[in-house]
C-alpha cells in the first residue's frame, strides 16, 4: 500500500454500487432492526427478575415487529418496481 493510498483509505468507497441508496438504506435498515429483534427474548431473559426492565425490552419487540414488518413491505412494492 503507497503512502498516497493510505492516506485516503476511503477514496474509492461507493464509486460501485448495486442500487440507488435509498434501496441500500432500507436494506441496511432491515437488517439492524432483524438483529435488534433477534436479541430480545435474548435481554428479556437476561433482565429476570426485573419487570420493569423485561416490560422495557418487550415493548422493544413489538416495536421492531412493526418496524420489521414495514421494512419489508416496502422493499416488497421495491422489488416488484424492478428497483433492484
């Protein structure tokens, strides 16, 4: 790697890309709120004990349900407007 390549480590970062950003952003969007949903009986065990807490990370979930759920319909009406 020259000096002038580490230097800018990023330059080239985004100059290829498989769909519009936005296509990208609601992917990546999906995919955290999947992660975050697949912790959540994880910290709703980890919080035995404390139902206040357990109530906390089961609102979570049924907050990142819907989110999940929105997501997916809208990449749905995407794929189906050949955005991808």
């Amino acid at each position: 790697m020259t000096t002038e390549t580490a230097n800018r480590p990023y330059a080239n970062l985004g100059k290829t890309c498989g769909t519009q950003d936005h296509d990208h952003d609601l992917i990546h969007f999906l995919s955290n709120r999947l992660d975050t949903l697949w912790r959540c009986d994880q910290c709703i065990a980890n919080a035995e004990g404390d139902a206040q807490l357990q109530a906390f990370w089961r609102d979570i979930k049924k907050q990142e349900i819907a989110n999940v759920e929105r997501a997916r319909e809208l990449v749905k009406q995407h794929v189906e407007k050949n955005c991808f």
